[in-house]
C-alpha cells in the first residue's frame, strides 16, 4: 500500500527533524440521514499527559478554536473513523442485518455531529451548518448506492453514483469558499471522489464476496480520510499559521496515531468477522497481519531493527490472545475465554516492560500496563457485545477503544522523542561539528 511504504518512509527519514524539534504541539428504504441521536460523544484532541507514561482516554469534547496542530489532530480522528462507520453501514445494507444497521446509522450520525462542530469552531457556525448539510447528503447517496448493490439494480447504483460525484464538487466549492482560496475546489473535491470510490469499490467486492479485495480497499480509504484532515485544518489558518502542520513531529504523531487507531479497528473487524465465516475472518486477519508489519517497521525506524522485531513478536501474541478470546465467544466456551484473559493479562505486562524500556523509564510500567489492559478490555467487552446482538453497546466501546488508542499514540510519541533526543546531532557546518555534535 502507497499510504503504508509512506509511513516507513517518513519514519526513517524525517525522525532527526521529529524529535529534535520542540512538539508545537431502519429498512433498506430510509435514509440513514433522517436517523439522531439524543447525544452524541463527539471525538477531541487526545488528552497530553503531564505524567512520563501516564495514558488516558481523550477528551470527547469539542469546544473553542484550537490551534492549527489541534485542529488536525481533531479532522485526522473523526474523517478516519468516517470512512470505517461509513465502511460498515453500507455492508449492513447488503448483509439485510437492519439491527447491526441501525446502530451503525447512529454512529455515523454522531460522527456527522461531531465532524460538524469541528468545521463550526475552525470556519464558523454558518460554515458548520452548511458542512453538515453537505455531508448528510453524502452519506444518504452512499446509502443509496448501498441499496443499489442489495438490490442488484443497476440503474439505482448509477444514480447514486452520480449524486455522490455531484456531492464531491459540491464539497470542493464549499471548501473552497469556506477557506478564502487557501484550498483549491478542484483539489478538495478530488479527495473526496476518491473516497467515494473507495467505498463504492469496496461494497461490489463485499457483495461479490472478494473479502480480500473489501478488506484491502476499506484500510486504504480509512487511511486516506485520515490524512485529510490536515487540508481542513489548513483551510482554516492563515499561511503563515500553517506552516507547522508539515512539521516533522506533527506528520510523525499523525502516522502513528493513525496505525494504531487502525489497530483496534481492523481487531473488530476480525472480531465480528469472526460470525460470519472463515473466508471474511481471514480477509480481515491478513490486513491486521499488514498493520502489525508497517507498525514494526515504524518502530525499527526509531529503535533499532532488532527492537523493532522484538516489538513484532510480542505484539503478534497479544493479537492472537485477542482472537482466542473471541473465537472462545463465538464458540461459547467459557474455559477459553478465562484462559485467553489470563494470556492477556500476562501479555499486558511484556508490553508494559517493552514499551518502558523503549522510553526508557521503568516507572513507566504500571500505567503502561493499565493502558494496555484497559485496550484489551475495549475489543473483549465489544466482542461480548457484539455476541448477544446488542449492538448499540458494540459501537460504543468501538468509539471509546478508538479514543484511547489515540491517546495511546499520543503519549507514546511525546515518550520517544523525549527518550531518543538526547542522542541526536545538534547544530550545523557553522559550528565547526559538521552537524554531528552531540548533546
């Protein structure tokens, strides 16, 4: 994947600029559109602890203008998880699972809610307002077209497909306005035709039952809406404020949030896949198997190729305590699930120890070992959930195991730059060190 060999790539060869730099930091006929929620848990900013290894759940609130930084931070969570609600919505409708479907239509709402007081605190209540009719229109013409792939009708998938590609110029031109020029129609509406696409594609393949293929498509369009986020946010600054959305450490804890933010989600995707037959649960298994790869190659960027391989192993068997546990549900075996709790529990403390060492502070090991677990028990409780069809409960813990996998990448990104400063190059030929001074 060319987002994924991009991650590599920035790691290896932007980190001496990461860490030497100071962080700035229904039925099938309703419209999914028409469906609210009596309030919603709109996505914010991971919470920066000021303990060394502290993590938490980031804040669910989203209030004032921040800065720029900030603003990408909030555009990355909630446009990536768009495309993953977005994603799962449109393969309900081909399923005919209307229970799944109506809490997935009530997170996608809230999404829609949250992503519109984003807009609304960086460009205006106008603009929020004009942003959220637009993209209500966007998600009731994928909705469309999801139904024109249930009901194999050709025509219905075309007219929806029209409609989405008006949606996107529509969106371009609002950009374009909203931001005074700062982002051009053209480029803005491009984006958000090649998202559509995405999810267009990645529903024929799905109904077609080409998991490999859906499964592939849905990481590149999560990915792909993630790192969107930062024209929006630029749209919304002066230039000169701007600039630092491109600065080393804010690509660097934008990559890696978005990995592990993927992490938990491609977990449940496996998880319910689970119920739904082997070829999909293997579809779903090999792009965690993807994720875990372009993770450890972050990592070794950073650490060293043998920590990272290090890194690969242990996280490998926390992957796979992860679906023994869900296979032990799905097959209602309750001596399973309590052995699989035990190997989680063991596995959180290897990768307490692993991460602490990586930032080199052993005190780090006891909350370290409480973020780990509290992750674990996100994906183990959704999975129980998900199990008994209470689906609303599923997608909730969905929603907050995301959030804390972001603040889980956040803390981590401030720890190792911190860690590995210390021993990078300072100054340049003019100090006579030929920029290999060292601290």
């Amino acid at each position: 994947m060319r987002v994924r060999t991009g991650l590599v790539t920035l790691v290896t060869f932007v980190l001496a600029g990461a860490v030497a730099c100071t962080d700035s930091t229904a039925d099938r006929s309703s419209s999914p559109a028409a469906s609210t929620m009596a309030g919603h848990a709109a996505m914010g900013t991971p919470t920066t602890m000021a303990g060394h290894a502290g993590m938490s759940t980031p804040t669910t609130t989203v209030s004032g203008k921040g800065s720029p930084q900030q603003l990408r931070v909030q555009f990355d969570q909630l446009l990536g998880r768009h495309a993953l609600l977005a994603v799962r919505l449109m393969r309900s409708v081909v399923l005919a699972a209307p229970d799944f479907r109506e809490a997935a239509v009530a997170s996608l709402q809230d999404n829609t809610d949250a992503l519109s007081e984003q807009v609304a605190s960086a460009y205006g209540a106008a603009q929020g307002e004009r942003f959220q009719q637009l993209w209500q229109r966007h998600i009731t013409d994928l909705f469309a077209y999801a139904n024109g792939v249930a009901g194999d009708d050709a025509s219905a998938k075309q007219a929806a497909r029209t409609a989405l590609m008006a949606d996107a110029d529509a969106y371009g031109s609002w950009v374009a306005g909203a931001s005074k020029g700062r982002v051009q129609a053209s480029d803005a509406a491009a984006g958000v035709r090649m998202h559509v696409e995405e999810l267009m594609q990645q529903l024929d393949a799905y109904a077609a039952r080409d998991y490999d293929k859906a499964y592939q498509i849905e990481r590149a369009a999560y990915e792909h809406m993630f790192t969107s986020g930062a024209t929006l946010a630029r749209g919304s600054v002066a230039p000169e404020l701007a600039v630092g959305l491109d600065a080393a450490p804010n690509k660097l804890r934008s990559a890696f949030s978005m990995l592990l933010a993927e992490h938990i989600e491609l977990i449940i995707d496996a998880q319910r896949a689970t119920f739904a037959g082997s070829p999909e649960f293997r579809a779903a298994a090999a792009q965690i198997n993807a994720n875990s790869t372009a993770l450890a190659h972050g990592l070794g960027a950073i650490v060293g190729p043998q920590k990272g391989a290090e890194f690969q192993s242990v996280w490998a068997d926390h992957v796979d305590g992860l679906m023994a546990y869900t296979a032990a549900v799905a097959g209602k075996d309750q001596v399973g699930k309590a052995e699989a709790e035990g190997k989680l529990n063991k596995l959180a403390v290897d990768l307490a120890v692993y991460f602490s060492g990586i930032v080199r502070d052993q005190r780090a090991v006891v909350p370290l070992t409480g973020a780990v677990t509290m992750h674990d028990r996100h994906l183990t409780t959704q999975v129980d959930a998900y199990a008994v069809r209470d689906y609303a409960k599923a997608q909730q813990l969905e929603l907050e195991g995301y959030q804390q996998m972001l603040g889980v990448a956040n803390t981590l990104v401030d720890a190792i730059q911190r860690s590995v400063k210390p021993g990078l190059p300072v100054g340049g030929s003019q100090t006579g060190g030929g920029g290999t001074a060292h601290r």
